[in-house]
C-alpha cells in the first residue's frame, strides 16, 4: 500500500518521517483523529488541524522540492514541518486510493466557479464583491489600501497602514497580552503585505518612507506586547523584508540609508526587527557602506562598552574581510570564559591561518586558567589542536588542569578520553580519584547530587568500587544507579536500597513519583528474582497495595507495569 499510495500523491512516510524527525513525527500519529476538511487540489492539500488551537495547514505536493509544509501553528511559523503537517500527510497516505477522484473533483469545481463568474454581469460581480467585503474583514482593509494606492491618496494609505500597526486596539490593559498577540500579528503582516502592493504599483519610494514609519511604531510597542511565540517578530521581520524590496527598487540614497540603518542598530526598537545590516550591502553600495563604518566608528569612539556599538563595528569589519582588524576588535574586550578567543581562533582558523588560531586558544587557557568556569568549547578545540598535531600527552595536560579546578563527571569524562589516546589512563585515574575522594571526605554530607566520586567509578563501571565508598557519601539517586547496575553481581545489596528508597516514595503523590515508584518495585522484584525469594516480593508487594490502594492512579500504573 505504501508504494501505490507514494505513486498517487507522490511521498510515503519516510518521507514525513525525515521531514518531520522522530519526535514530531510519533507526536503527529496522534493527531490523525484530530484532521478535518481536508481539500486536495492538483498540487496542493489543505486542511484543518484541532489542537491547542484549531490550525490551518497546506501541504504542497510535487516540483522540485518534493513534499512542503506549511502550518500556522507556532512551531509551523518558524518554518519547521511541524506534528499537524505530518497528521494531514498522513491523513492523505490514508485516503490515497480516492485522491485522482478529489483532484478530479477539485478541478470540475475550479472549472466551475471561473464560468459561473466569468458568467455574471458588473452589477452581479459588484454585488458579490461588496457581500464578500461585508463579511471578510481583512479582504476589505486589503481592497481599501489598494484602492488609496491607486487614486495616489497616499495620506488615506498611510493612515490605514499606521491604524493596522496600532497595538492600542488589542492592549486592553495598557499592554497586548499573550493571548491578543496573534491578533494583533496579523494585522502587522496585513500592514507588510500593504507596503508590498505599493511598490509593485511603482510607489517604492514611497513604501519606503511607510516601512520605516511602521518600523518605529513596532519598535515602540514591542516592549508592551507578550511575544513568547514570536508571532508578532515573525509580522515585523515580513516589514522589514518590504522595507528592503522597496530600497532596491526605489534605489534610495545609500548615505541616508546608511545613517538610517545606523540610527536602527544603536537604538532600542531593534529587538522587533532584527535588522542584519549586511543584508542591505548590496543597496548600499561603496559609499553607503563606508558611511556607515563611519558612523561606527564615531559611535564606538563614544561608548566603547556599548554592545550595540561593538556589534556594528563587528559585522562591518567582518564584511570587509579583514581578518587582522577583526581580531584587533575582539581583543579589546576579552571574555574571561574564553568565548572571545575561540571566535579569535576560528576566525584566524577559516583564514587559513591555523598555527595563529591555535595560539590564540592557547592563550585563552592561560588567560582563564583561574576560572571555575570556561568555555568548553574552547578546551575542546586546544585539545582538538593536539590531538591533529600528534600532542596528545599535550591534551591529557590539559584536561588534567582543567579537572584540578573544575571537578566535575564531566570534566572527569574528558580526561579520562584524552589519557585513554595517550595511553596513560590507569595513572591519571589513580590520581583523579584520589583527588576525588579528598573532595568527597571534605564536603561530607555537603554536596548536592552527591560526591562526584561516586558518579565517576559507575560512570568506569567500578560497581565494586562504587559500593565501598557509598556509605556515608552517595545520595538516593547515586544509590539507585548503584542498585540498578548490581541487581544481578549483589541482589542483597541492592535489594536494601530499593526498599529504602520505596519507603520513602510511599509520601509523594503524582505520576512523576507513582512511575519512580513502580521502576523500584521493578528492581526489588529482579532483586527477589535472583535471591529466589519470588514469595517474599510477593507478600511485599500485596501489603503495599493494600495500604495505597486509595491512590487509584497508582494502582493503574502498578496493573500496566504487571505489578
């Protein structure tokens, strides 16, 4: 069935599977009940999805990119082939033996509507024209700016295109909450679609004017609005995108461009844009560009610690492509993690300058030596270096000194991975747990998520080891680990601790504590099994059910995991 139905519509569930990943995919199967008025047309299909919300996907079928998707829905808005997507292909794949009759269907309809229309007479169409406006309130705002554009009332356009950025209507409580910010998105990529109609009408100069006037608003408001999903940046980027277009086309003058841009970037209504200067390169030309280095300039001369600041003058310097200017820039202000220099380093490294950019992490470990804290990726591309170069006892040095003041599993792991290339594990591990257990007698009692000692020797698989220094010192979940790694080597032992540890889970309520519950039954029960005392976690069991036997929820999930 899976071959004829990817002959028909053309794609199967691999091909949903790889589009979607796993997890969107599983999510997706779960929402096959949940499709509704799905319309296949030659090359597309349309439907509605009921979630959290009811959404509006279409799936495009066919040309070169195969199958898209596009949903509503605000993961679908990042451009993601989200679970409703996968829901309607999936829907389709079902359906796909009756899809040539719906396309068939859908063209007879089309064929249909475009004679009955082409049918009517003026007074008819105009009729018809004004019961749509009547009832759609988005097709009358779209057909009253076009029609402005058309009569050149350029003031009527402008008023229109300022009422649908005007957050006011929606802040009912002097701001837009959650709830009203979709509403209000809307109406934003309305103002955006505006602005583009009018410079395909040849008023670019004109849309240009209205985009940054509309810009402003948005980046006045945007402080007032609760954008957690991003709908309402997702509208303003749409106008900063005509904003763009219709520089091209009207060929707006670059140094005012230039200082327009600037005045953007080093103000506070960014946010909501996010404007990238480099995309306007192209528009700006050598003179509008070297104005804004300009202006860069002057601004960071002012305020030398203004990230704004630093910011411009990065990407312009990055576009120039001077790699010595870049790293003379960064050098200024040095993060004491160690970022700065690793983006020295890659910098220096995509240059083709590798000796440079090894020097420069290098660096970045001696500068940072005495911090708790470092970024790692830099210790990792130190360590990389090494281990290109054949320096491997280089790179077991220095995660050695990383482990001194950093005593974590982590760091622990990478030691243990670096000593393990060098082949000088065995005594980096005697010392490292040495140093461990100095850490573990000191902070007795102290330590939150327990000893870092106990989570290294099972992370070696030393259960043995692990069980010799537990007492005292490992926390529950340290001690169920222990348990759940020794069930089989010492059931006695381990037996003990779930036992404890199911006492104390007889309080907690809730399905997060019921399922702990349950996987320490599931042990204790393994336990019994290999002690041959199957009897003893039977009576075990019936006298804990009978003192929770209240807790329905949990008399549920004990029946679902046979216990």
């Amino acid at each position: 069935m899976s071959g004829v139905a990817r002959k028909v519509v053309g794609f199967g569930e691999d091909d949903l599977r790889a589009l979607a990943g796993a997890r969107s995919y599983e999510r997706g199967l779960g929402y096959l009940d949940a499709v509704s008025g799905l319309e296949v047309g030659e090359g597309s299909v349309t439907a509605v999805v009921h979630g959290t919300d009811v959404y509006e996907v279409e799936l495009t079928l066919g040309g070169g990119d195969g199958i898209t998707g596009w949903c509503d829905c605000p993961y679908g808005q990042e451009g993601n082939f989200c679970k409703h997507c996968v829901a309607v292909g999936l829907s389709v794949l079902r359906r796909a033996k009756s899809i040539p009759h719906q396309r068939a269907a859908a063209r007879a309809r089309a064929s249909g509507l475009e004679a009955w229309l082409t049918a009517l007479s003026r007074d008819e169409l105009l009729a018809l024209v004004r019961e749509q406006l009547a009832e759609d309130r988005r097709l009358r705002r779209r057909l009253e700016l076009r029609a402005a554009a058309a009569r050149s009332d350029l003031g009527t356009v402008r008023d229109r295109i300022l009422a649908l950025i005007d957050p006011r209507p929606f802040a009912r409580y002097g701001y837009v909450e959650y709830a009203d910010a979709p509403g209000y998105a809307q109406q934003v990529a309305e103002a955006a679609d505006a602005l583009r109609a009018l410079t395909a009408d040849g008023r670019a100069a004109q849309a240009v004017g209205l985009a940054e006037e509309a810009i402003r608003v948005l980046g006045e408001a945007y402080g007032e609005i609760d954008d957690s999903d991003g709908v309402v940046g997702q509208a303003a980027a749409a106008v900063a995108e005509v904003h763009l277009e219709a520089c091209g086309v009207a060929r707006t003058d670059p140094e005012h461009l230039a200082e327009w841009l600037v005045g953007q970037v080093l103000g506070d209504s960014n946010d909501v844009t996010d404007l990238d200067l480099l995309d306007y390169a192209e528009v700006l030309g050598p003179s509008g560009l070297a104005r804004m280095r300009q202006l860069a300039a002057e601004a960071w001369r002012r305020r030398p610690s203004g990230w704004a600041e630093r910011y411009l003058m990065e990407r312009l310097v990055k576009a120039e492509g001077d790699v010595d200017a870049l790293v003379a820039l960064y050098a200024q202000d040095l993060d004491p993690s160690g970022a700065t220099h690793l983006r020295i380093a890659e910098e220096l490294e995509s240059a083709g300058r590798a000796d440079e950019a090894l020097a420069w992490a290098e660096r970045g470990l001696r500068d940072c030596a005495a911090e708790m804290h470092i970024d790692g990726r830099m210790v990792d591309y130190v360590c990389a270096g090494y281990a290109k170069a054949g320096r491997a006892a280089d790179a077991v040095a220095v995660r050695r000194d990383r482990f001194r003041v950093e005593r974590s599993l982590a760091a622990y792991r990478q030691l243990r991975s670096a000593a393990e290339a060098a082949e000088c594990w065995e005594a980096e591990r005697v010392a490292a747990l040495v140093a461990l257990r100095e850490d573990a007698r000191r902070e007795r009692g102290g330590w939150y998520g327990g000893p870092v000692l106990i989570d290294a020797l099972l992370d070696d698989g030393d259960v043995d080891a692990a069980w010799r220094e537990a007492a005292g010192l490992a926390d529950d979940r340290q001690w169920e680990r222990l348990a759940d790694l020794s069930r089989e080597t010492h059931p006695t032992e381990a037996l003990t601790v779930y036992l404890r540890l199911v006492e104390r889970l007889k309080e907690p309520t809730g399905d997060r504590a019921y399922e702990h519950l349950a996987r320490l039954l599931l042990g204790a029960r393994d336990c019994h099994r290999a002690l041959g005392t199957q009897e003893a976690f039977t009576d075990c069991l019936a006298g804990l059910r009978a003192e929770l036997k209240r807790r329905r929820k949990l008399m549920s999930i004990l029946d679902r995991y046979g216990l």
